[in-house]
C-alpha cells in the first residue's frame, strides 16, 4: 500500500475514515451546541434587567467550555490535533458572584460560544458534501456489482418487457457500465482530497478559537523564561561566590598570613623574611590573574570596548584547538545579546576543546534582518546533543528565555554544527 500514489491510498488510509468519521459525529454534536448555547445565552440576555440573568449567562459560557473540552479531545483522537486548554476561569475572593465575574470577562470563555454557535452552520456543509461525495462515488464506482446482485434495478426487466431493441438502448453491455464506474471513480479518488480540506478548517475553528489566546500563551511563555533568567542569575552569582571563596579569597589569605609571618621574622633572619616575601609577590600575581579570570568570566572589557569581534577573537585565541573566526557586523546588538553571543560561544568553543576530538573549528557571526546569526562549527567526531549533557540544554534554556533558538546538528562521526539565533534588538 505505501507503494502506491498518493492518490490511490488516500481513500484506503487511516486518515481518511478518521476524518470522515469526524464529520459524522461532528453534525449531531454541533446541533446539540447550538441549541443550548442559544437557549441559555437568549435567556439570559432577556433576563439580566432581573438578579437571574448573569448567572445564566455565565453558566452558558462555562457549558460552552465544556463543549470546548470535548471537541478539543475529538479533535486530538480523530484529526491528531493538540490544541492546550485556555487558563481556567477563577475568581479573585473564591465566591460564586466573583467566579460569575471572571466567567463573563474571559474572553476564552466568550471565543467557545463563538465556537458553538458558528460551528453548526459549518458541520451541516461538510456533513453534507462529505457523505454526497461518499456515497455517490462508491455507490457509482461499484456499479457493475449492483447490477449482478440486482438486475431487476439495473435494467435487466426491460430485456423481457421490450425485446432486444429496447435491451440494446438502455442495456448497451459495456459502456454504460464502463462511464457510469468511472464517474464513481472519479469521486473516490476526489472525495479524501475534499474531505481533508473541509476538515483543515476546523482545525483552524479549534485552534482559533478553543485554545488559549496569543496574549495568554505569551504571558505563560513569559513567566517561564523569567524563572529561568532567576535561575540562571542565581548559579552564576552561585558560580562567582564559589570562584572567589576557593580561588582569590583562599589566595589572599595565605598571602595575608606569609606577610605576617615574614613581618616577625623580619629583625631576627632578613633573609628568610625576604624570601617568604618573595613568595608572598607570587601570590599577588596569582591571586590578580585569577581575578582577571573570574571578570572576564563576568563580562570581559574587551566585549565592551571593542565589541563581538575582538572578544571572540580572544576566546579563539585561549582554545586547544585553531579556530577561525568570520564577524560580519555593520553595527553593535544590544548589549544584553551581546553577553549572551560572547558565552555562547565561548560554552560552545569550550565544549569543542573538551569534547569534540577536533582539528579545527570555525565560529561565523552575521546579521540577518532583526536575528543575531552564531555558528559554530568542528570536524570532531560529533554525537553532541542536549541530551549527552547539561551544557547544550542549559545554552538552549538561556537563549530561550530571550526568545533564541540553538540548533544542534551533530550526527555520529562528526562533523558538528551549531546554530544560535538572537534578538537583535539594538
């Protein structure tokens, strides 16, 4: 069956008998929508100069949720469509007038009556065009079966009531048979194709108008990528405090108690207080190194003096492995984007040290419209994903939280190929 075109599967395949047989189900149900959501919406209009009318009309709304849910789930089993449910409706005090409130401000809940009193009219079409082109095409492409099963209704009787003249009219053998399958046919092969794209547009109802709206999916995509800003900026304070605890600060200390040392010692032997002085001067020149480190790991100066292309220059040039460095920038992104590019690709680059067994490596930065393009590339030995290790899915939940992307091409036996995409926001 995979074999064959498309054309030829498609009244055979799965898809088709779902589809058809959400039309089918569709047309009871949306009658079932309509007359009460009409019933009780009519009602409570009519109602509200009366203490009755808002609470009918907010339990209109809240039974056209539940509407909602039930063709969300018909539309995930039989179309294969996963639309979210719209955030609940709650109250701001928890009692039945404040929940009667939100009810009717929600504008999810005022979308499903939309839903239910637009979806009739359009089930009653497709319901209609669909079982016509059904039943027409089998009925017709199967025509030669009916006439032997039931040669009384295919003509057959007319042979003995009119003779042979009347038998060779209206009974010619072949080709009244011949056009009238071909038309059905015709209609079979048609009918999927048909069917699909009525169907495409109830996808388009339920999406549009039982999911949750842009605004709201926004908001919810907001708080997630705010908490993981706060995560983040919490380990890397974490990162900074731990740096300077068992790097600079265990340095200083030491130094601070050789000087202390060297001081007591400096009137009974100058020569062993000069060289735990010495000493105690590598320490300093130690300790200032590992801050320097511990700032460039903050945010280098040279990103913010001389931008992208020098600071990614410099990262290359501390790599194990030779790296090639392409800046294609007419002017300076945001300074945030900016700091997001750098450890971007200085993660990746270290990965590429660490991981990747390579003999080269290229890092490409451009513009593209309002995007912030990084790519980098090695000739390692690949196999790299978010899931061989926390570096790549952190990457990916730092540029997310900005509205990045980071794609990861790395089949086994290399090459790799990573690509970020930035806000530009200048």
């Amino acid at each position: 069956m995979a074999s064959l075109p498309a054309a030829v599967r498609a009244p055979f395949e799965g898809r088709t008998w779902r589809a058809l047989g959400y039309v089918l189900i569709g047309l009871p149900l949306s009658v079932l929508y309509f007359g009460l959501a009409i019933a009780l919406f009519s009602a409570g209009a009519g109602l509200l100069i009366t203490f009755l009318g808002i609470p009918l009309l907010a339990g209109a709304l809240a039974l056209c949720r539940g509407f909602g849910a039930v063709e969300r789930a018909r539309a995930r089993t039989l179309l294969g469509l996963d639309v979210r449910a719209p955030e609940p409706v709650r109250g701001r005090t928890g009692g039945a007038m404040s929940w009667m409130g939100a009810m009717l401000k929600s504008g999810a809940s005022w979308r499903h009556l939309l839903y239910a009193l637009l979806h009739m009219p359009w089930a009653i079409f497709t319901f209609s065009v669909s079982v016509a082109l059904w039943a027409w095409g089998w009925s017709l492409f199967t025509y030669p079966l009916w006439q032997w099963v039931f040669p009384m209704y295919a003509g057959q009787a007319g042979l003995q009531l009119y003779g042979d003249e009347t038998h060779a009219l209206y009974l010619n053998s072949g080709f009244e048979i011949a056009l009238t399958s071909a038309v059905g046919l015709v209609l079979v092969l048609v009918g999927p194709w048909v069917l699909r794209g009525l169907v495409a547009v109830d996808r388009v109802m339920v999406s549009g108008l039982l999911g949750p709206s842009r605004l709201a999916s926004r908001v919810s995509e907001l708080e997630s990528d705010r908490g993981v800003v706060v995560d983040t900026a919490a380990a890397d304070l974490r990162r900074i405090e731990r740096d300077l605890h068992d790097g600079a600060q265990a340095r200083l200390v030491s130094l601070a108690m050789d000087l202390g040392l060297a001081k007591e010692k400096l009137l009974d032997d100058p020569l062993a207080a000069a060289a735990m002085v010495d000493e105690a001067h590598g320490e300093v020149k130690l300790a200032l190194q590992e801050l320097r480190d511990l700032a460039r790991g903050i945010h280098p100066a040279v990103l913010t003096d001389r931008g992208l292309d020098a600071a990614l220059s410099a990262v290359a040039a501390r790599c194990t492995v030779p790296v090639k460095v392409e800046v294609e920038l007419s002017a300076r992104p945001a300074a945030a984007i900016e700091g997001i590019a750098y450890f971007t690709v200085s993660e990746l680059l270290q990965n590429v040290s660490k991981h990747a067994k390579a003999r080269q490596a290229w890092v490409d930065v451009w513009r593209t419209d309002d995007r912030l393009m990084l790519q980098v590339r090695d000739d390692g030995t690949g196999g790299a994903g978010p899931a061989a290790g926390r570096g790549l899915a952190g990457l990916m939940e730092r540029l997310d939280a900005v509205d990045g992307v980071l794609a990861v091409d790395s089949p086994a036996g290399g090459p790799t190929t990573v690509t970020a995409e930035l806000p530009w926001r200048a």
